[in-house]
C-alpha cells in the first residue's frame, strides 16, 4: 500500500476521534443542584440570584460568589473563578455552569440573561388594536 494513503486515514481518524472527544466534554446538559451532586460532573444550572444575600468578589483570590436559587427552590453558593459578569445586576435569570465541590457550586462560566429592551407591554398594544 502507498505510505501516504495511510498517513493520510490515520489522520482522518485522528481528527473523527479528537472532534468527538471535543464534543462529549463541550455537551453540558441541564440540572438542579440536587443531580450536580449526585453525579459529580459538570452541568449547566438555571436560577434565579438570591439578590438578599451576601455576593462579592475576592480580589486576592480573583473569584466572585453569590447565590443561586434553583427550579427546586434550593439555593447554593456559586463560586465563579473570575470577575462578576457584566450586567449581573441586572440579571432576570442566571445559568451557571460548572459543578459541586462540597456545598458550593464552582462554576468555570456564569451567563446571565438581563430584560430586553425590545420587550414591550402586551396589553397596551391589545389595547389599541
């Protein structure tokens, strides 16, 4: 067989089993934090941040915490390396993603979902119609 023939399919096969690899790790599937603890693998929580309590960011160690309540009204607290998420104020949910360490949940990434500005009152434009 011709040497570049294959070098070339173990390349093809190499770069098939590295992008599925790649996927399985990326795919990060929904939760509370009832199931993050059970499984101990990383997933995606949505919630709703408990504005009431104590949420801060620890310069020396570059981390910002607060707390998350769940679907299931359980509420932890979420440790995220880095600084707080622009318009975190301002968030109307949060997703954060990452997993249990103990009775916090370390996140490696926090997406908040603020109020569109395009939103408008429903009633209003029935009102009128």
């Amino acid at each position: 067989m011709n040497v570049k023939i294959i070098v070339g399919a173990i390349v093809i096969v190499a770069g098939i089993v590295l992008s599925a690899v790649n996927f399985v790790q990326s795919n990060v599937e929904y939760g509370d934090f009832a199931t993050a603890a059970q499984t101990g693998k990383k997933i995606q929580v949505k919630g709703e941040w408990v504005r009431d309590m104590e949420s801060r960011f620890d310069a020396e160690k570059a981390q910002f915490s607060f707390y998350l309540k769940d679907d299931n009204n359980k509420v932890v607290r979420v440790v995220l390396e880095g600084a707080r998420p622009n318009n975190f104020e301002l968030a109307t949910s949060v997703v954060a993603k990452g997993r249990m360490a103990g009775a916090e949940f370390h996140a490696t990434e926090v997406l908040t979902k603020c109020p569109s500005k395009y939103e408008g009152n429903a009633e209003a434009v029935k009102k009128t119609l």
